[in-house]
C-alpha cells in the first residue's frame, strides 16, 4: 500500500523566479516525512509537482523507483496520491458519506445511498473515528472536517497522503484529534509527506525532515535528531545582520494604543507604539498575525478600541485623517490599472493638493517627485505604477504616505514579491520612516522583523505569548516563540 517517492535535483521556475533549485529528497515508504521552510521557500511549488498540477522544468520524479514522466493530477491520483490541502475541501451541504464516496458513484444510482452509507460507516469504524456517516458536513466543526477529508482519503487507497498544515486554526483538542487520526493512517501503511508550521507537531510525529530555504534543502534531520530545538535552528539558518538599533524609543505618551482588539483569529491583542518605534507583529497563519493591520486600522474590528494619540479612532478614513498611513499585504488591492504614480500618491488626501474642487496639477507633481525620489523609487511621476517591479510599487505606495504627511505607517508583509536586490532598500525605507515618526509590522518572515524592528510582539492562536525588546530579536527567538510550545510562550 505505501509510497516511496525519490526526487532528483528538482527545479522549478516561473519566469525569473527560481522557485526550486535543485531539490533533492526520498520519502521512505510507510513513513512519516515533513516538510517544513519559511515562506517561499518552494514547499508549495514541491507539492504542486508531486500532484502533477505544475510541470518541473528539471530533474526527475520517481514512485517506486520509477521515473514518472508527464505527470498531471490524474496520472498522479491513479499512483495512490491524495493531497489534503490546508482549506477545507467539501461539499458542506450533503452528507458526511457522501463526501466520502465522493467520485466512486456505482453504476446502479439506486444503490448508490445504501452502498455509499456503508462504505462510509466501515471506512470511519476502521480508523476509530466517531462521526456519523448521516451527519451533515456543514454541521461538523473544523477537526471533525478535516477527519473526514482524511477518511476519503483512505478509502481512495492512497499510498502517499499530503497533508499540508493540517491543524491550521484548529485548537488544542482538535489538533490532538487530527494528530492521533494520521499516526492511525500511517499504522496501515500510509505514507505521509506532513507539512507544518508547528515544530511540535513536526517532532511528534516525524522520521525524518526535510528543510527547505529560497528552493534549496538547507537540512535533512532524521530519527533522533528530530527535536524541536535542532529544527528551530534548521528553520532559521545563518542569521542575517541586524542593524545597529537606534536609540531607544521614548517610553512617554503612546503614539497608537490598542485594548483588547479581536477579531477572529485574533482574540486578544494589546499594544502601545511610541514614537521613532518600529513595532513588529509575528505570527503564523491562523495566529491572528494576518489581521491585525486590518483590525488596528478598523478596517475590521469585532471588539476593542484603538486611540492615536488619546483619541478614538474607529475606522480607516478616521486612521488617514489622524495621520496612520495604511499598506495592505495584497499591493493589488491599492493598484488601480491604468493610472500613473502621481495619481496613486495624492488619492488619499486630495484635499491636499486642490481648490475648489479643481487638482492643483504643479503642486500635486512636485509633492509626488519629492516623495519618490525620498525613498528612492526607480520611475518617473508619469509612469503607472502597475508596471514597476514589486520592489519599487512597495516603496511608492509608502511615498504616498509621505506625501499625505502620514506619521505613523502600517504595513503588512512589506517584503512579499519583492526581489532579494529591492528587498535591503525597501527594509532601509522602513526604518527610515520609523525614525521620523512611527511604524508598524506585519509579517511572515521573521528575517523582516529582524532587521525592521525595535520590538516584535509574537502571536499564536490569537494572543501575544511572547514580547522581544532590542537585542532579544533574532529569528530564532521570533521561530521559537511562534512555531513550538516552550517554556518562553507558555510564560508570556
């Protein structure tokens, strides 16, 4: 029934971007074999690969020490391949066995109900799953739906199950649940290529890990090697320089202050920002890390309040007119196809730049020519800004800020789809902006935070469970903090 899977100086590129670089790695059959590496690090795009959705453009691909050529998702389902994505995929509003039985529908509709129905209760009484095969999907909670898209699974008869980050969101006794439902699967002889954030998990269950970092294997741990301290300093690998801090920030009057924000995930957020501060958020997905730019700007708030400078603050038109410049994670979101540099950077104050309803053209360039050339954006005020690099359209649209007079800057993911030759410029920008007045971080990457930040609050399953202060930053304290269980999160 098991898999083994070989794959050979594996590369993969999508235009200039190099997404895998010569990967190599066997999954042995009948193991348990994760897979783990920061954001961008070519998990997905190995996966994807493995699934027959993307083709490599080198190396090869062998199951059972057979080179697979042409591979496409059929061919790949046909080898015994399931892949069980993060995101839920059922059909919510049918029947737990009919998700089951999901594409081996029986010649003879008639007994598809009575057939479909015992296949199912046999396949979830075989791996000790209590949910009942009439229960509505819909109904079921996270855990409970994701055991299910297990149990199809096996009774697909895969022999290499993928699963990626499979207790994403999920609380404690949930995760257990899923935990307990893979080590079953393996029992009967599945192999499993378990990707996840969660070094715990990684440890737990694991014989053998595999690291990836920018497309390449940066480690391979195996038996007795797994723990979790070893792959936290596998994750992070050769610590990149911080810059030399600045003097610390003044601890008088807060610039922004946060009570009690929550808006799932995120249930719990407090924070003060003082000014000349970057302030950093680092957390997982699923930790509430990706809404709190969001939910600091009221763009989307369940409960709490936030003041800029004593003063409620509500929403983001409220945020703009008390001076918080706001950067979304999606650059697309904030690009409107067809129009120039100049328009993108007067849009949220043109108030500023018009009388009488009628734009001041002159003033409205020259304000725009100097907030570019401040952060050194590589395009002329006339070109659009869709067409620039990822780089320069970041750096453009914090010179918007600048422009409007924004002294406080939220960002989220700064560095995402910015090259690595972009990227220094960019975390210089930040930096610069913080000391002028005051910023705030969002971000995946730990590296970011790094090199941005005097202060970085670390975030998992929704509260802060961990505040670095200056010289305690490092991207192992951050991976620490937000990937395992010690001693340092359950104290915070």
């Amino acid at each position: 029934m098991s898999l083994s899977v070989g794959v050979r100086d594996l590369t993969k590129s999508f235009g200039q971007t190099h997404a895998l670089r010569g990967v190599s790695l066997d999954i042995v059959a009948g193991s348990i074999h994760g897979l783990l590496g920061p954001n961008g690090s070519g998990k997905s795009t190995l996966i994807r690969v493995l699934t027959g959705i993307e083709r490599a453009s080198g190396g090869a691909v062998r199951f059972d020490g057979v080179e697979q050529r042409a591979l496409n998702p059929a061919k790949s389902r046909a080898m015994g391949i399931e892949f069980v994505p993060q995101e839920l995929a059922l059909i919510p509003l049918v029947k737990v066995w009919e998700n089951i039985v999901l594409g081996d529908e029986p010649d003879r509709p008639f007994l598809f109900k009575q057939r479909g129905r015992e296949v199912t209760r046999r396949v979830l009484d075989e791996l000790g799953l209590d949910i009942g095969v009439d229960e509505d999907t819909f109904m079921l909670d996270p855990g409970e739906q994701r055991l299910v898209m297990f149990a199809r699974s096996f009774h697909r008869k895969a022999r290499l199950l993928i699963a990626d980050e499979p207790t994403a969101g999920l609380g404690e006794q949930e995760s257990r649940t899923v935990l307990d439902a893979l080590k079953r699967l393996n029992g009967k002889g599945m192999t499993i290529l378990f990707v996840s954030h969660y070094l715990s998990e990684v440890a737990e269950l694991c014989d053998r890990v595999t690291v990836l970092r920018d497309g390449e294997v940066s480690a391979d741990v195996q038996g007795d090697e797994v723990t979790e301290p070893r792959l936290v300093r596998e994750m992070t690998g050769v610590a990149r320089p911080k810059p030399a801090l600045r003097a610390r920030p003044s601890r008088a009057d807060p610039i922004v202050e946060g009570r009690h924000l929550a808006m799932p995930p995120l249930r719990q957020l407090n924070f003060k920002l003082y000014a000349n501060e970057c302030l950093g958020f680092a957390g997982l997905l699923g930790s509430g890390r990706e809404s709190a730019i969001n939910v600091i700007s009221g763009a989307v708030r369940l409960w709490g309040s936030v003041r800029v400078r004593g003063e409620f603050m509500e929403n983001p038109r409220e945020a703009v007119q008390m001076g918080l410049g706001i950067l979304s994670g999606s650059r697309s979101l904030a690009i409107v196809p067809g129009w120039n540099l100049v328009k993108h950077l007067s849009l949220p104050r043109l108030e500023k730049w018009s009388r009488f309803g009628i734009i001041k053209d002159k003033a409205e360039r020259e304000a725009s020519s100097a907030a570019l050339e401040r952060l050194k954006v590589a395009a002329e005020p006339d070109h659009e800004l869709a067409d620039l690099s990822g780089g320069n359209q970041q750096r453009a649209l914090m010179s918007r800020w600048l422009m409007c007079g924004s002294q406080v800057l939220l960002i989220d993911e700064p560095c995402v789809g910015v090259d690595i030759a972009a990227r220094g410029d960019l975390i210089a920008a930040i930096r610069d902006y913080a000391a002028a007045g005051s910023v705030i971080v969002a971000s995946s990457d730990p590296g970011d935070l790094v090199e941005c930040c005097d202060r970085v609050l670390c975030l998992r399953s929704g509260v802060v469970v961990k505040e670095l202060v200056g010289d305690e930053i490092s991207e192992e304290a951050i991976v620490r903090a937000i990937m395992t269980t010690g001693d340092g999160a359950k104290a915070a």
